[in-house]
C-alpha cells in the first residue's frame, strides 16, 4: 500500500528537483526516498524500479521543456521564434541542470512517441516555416538546430567556455546569428536522398 502523502506526482517532482542538485546519472531510489523521509520499500508502490524513476524524470522534463518553448514561441516568427526558442532550452538547461540531462536520454520507442518529445520536434518545424525549407532540408536542420544547442548548453554547463576572455553569452549571440544567417541563405535541395 502507498505511504500517505506521497503520490506518483510527488515522488516525480522531488527526484526531478533531487535530479537538479546531484545530477541525473546520480539519482537512485535511496535518494529520493531519504528526500521524502521514508525507507525505499515505500516508494516501490509507484516505481518497479531506478530506471522507472529515470523515466518519470525525464518525461517531467520533456513536458515543462516543450511547454516552456511553445510560450516562449507564441506569436513569434523567423529569427526572432529561433532566438526565443533557443534562449528557453539554454535558460531551462541553466535553471534545471539534471532535468535537462533527463530530457536528453534515451526512452524506448513507445514511451517517447507517447511523450512530449514529438512536441520539441513540432515545434522546431514552426520556427522553421519562417525559413521556408522544403523537406528533406527541414528535417536536417531540425536535426542541426538541437545539435547546436545541445552542444553549446552542455559545453557551457561543463566550464568549456571559461578559458576565454569572451563572455558565453557573447558567444551564444553570434552563433544564433550565424543559425538565422545560414537558414536564411542554405541553398534548396529538395528532394535528395
């Protein structure tokens, strides 16, 4: 029988804040329940195990991540919906370090078509439609736009950035720059394979 006062939205919430200060790959049942109190036998009503754990983690994520892009994209187009896109997922990532690694793992096939993982491809094809690239050229740069951001945020969240005198933030200006310049004027491919 579950303990009172810890639901599967409780159990969820206080290993995703417990994820953001010890890190995801550091998150176990045992942590969670020292969090809540209670010995880990209680949690097992809600999870069959860590894994499950991680997965609830990383399904929090992908949700308050998609939901914080689409606010943050409303009523915006081109260059400005890619900044404002692309300022959420650095501004998520800073705020909720183990969440944004949550929402960077690996789900099986059916838990993140079931997800809001779709919804963060959706919505990069929306700020996309300012650029006007055809298909197979939208899903390559889809692929590149979260490549880029993900690669930037994790360097930045290591310290790759603070050998420099140049100020991240600098930094992350002029590679959005560079992204809209490079949409702007990619050459159309089309239809290649």
């Amino acid at each position: 029988m579950a303990r009172t006062g810890i639901t599967p939205e409780r159990l969820t919430q206080t290993a995703a804040e417990l994820a953001d200060e010890i890190g995801f790959d550091n998150l176990t049942v045992s942590a969670v329940a020292r969090r809540l109190g209670v010995k880990d036998p209680s949690l097992y009503a809600h999870i069959r195990n860590v894994r499950q754990l991680r997965t609830r983690v990383s399904l929090l994520a992908l949700e308050e991540l998609a939901d914080a892009a689409a606010a943050a994209l409303a009523g915006r187009a081109g260059k400005d919906a890619l900044v404002a896109f692309a300022n959420t997922y650095r501004d998520y990532a800073r705020k909720h370090p183990g969440r944004y690694a949550a929402a960077q793992s690996e789900l099986d096939k059916d838990t993140a078509l079931n997800s809001a993982a779709p919804r963060h491809s959706q919505l990069t094809r929306a700020i996309l439609r300012g650029y006007d690239l055809p298909e197979p050229d939208q899903t390559d740069a889809v692929r590149f736009l979260h490549a880029t951001f993900h690669g930037y945020v994790s360097l930045e969240m290591v310290g790759g950035f603070r050998h420099t005198a140049r100020e991240a933030d600098a930094s992350w200006a002029w590679v959005l720059e560079t992204l809209d310049f490079a949409l702007r004027n990619r050459p159309m491919t089309g239809n290649r394979r």
